[in-house]
C-alpha cells in the first residue's frame, strides 16, 4: 500500500512544470532540514537532561566495554 502511494505522489509529481518541480523540491529541503534541526534539538534537551540527572556513563572505553559485558 505504501509503495502505491508513493509511486502515485512521483506520477503526480511529475505532472508538474519544471518549476513547480524546483519550487517543491525547495519546500521539501526546507521542511526536512526544519523536521531534522527540531529532532537534534530534542536529542540535545534530552542529552542535558540525562546529564543533570547523573544518568551519563563516565569512564574509559575499557569500562564502557566492561560495562556492556555484564
């Protein structure tokens, strides 16, 4: 089902002028470099927060090894 809706946004998609076509492609950059900074933000919020709260592994990479072995 997934790929009958994508393959049907493609063919409508290129229904559209070759500017029509810049122009979405623009917007779509836009948003996803929009979506993607927010997402980085929210790992950046959650990283403090875990540091404040003591939940941070501090050590060696032998101790973060041994650490995961356990």
């Amino acid at each position: 089902m997934l790929t009958s809706t994508f393959d049907s946004i493609l063919d409508a998609i290129e229904t559209l002028s070759l500017d029509e076509q810049t122009s979405l492609l623009t917007i779509m950059h836009r948003r996803l470099s929009n979506r993607r900074r927010a997402e980085i933000a929210t790992n950046i919020a959650q990283g403090r927060q875990d540091y404040e709260s003591g939940n941070v592994f501090r050590g060696t990479v032998e101790e973060a090894i041994e650490e995961l072995n356990r």
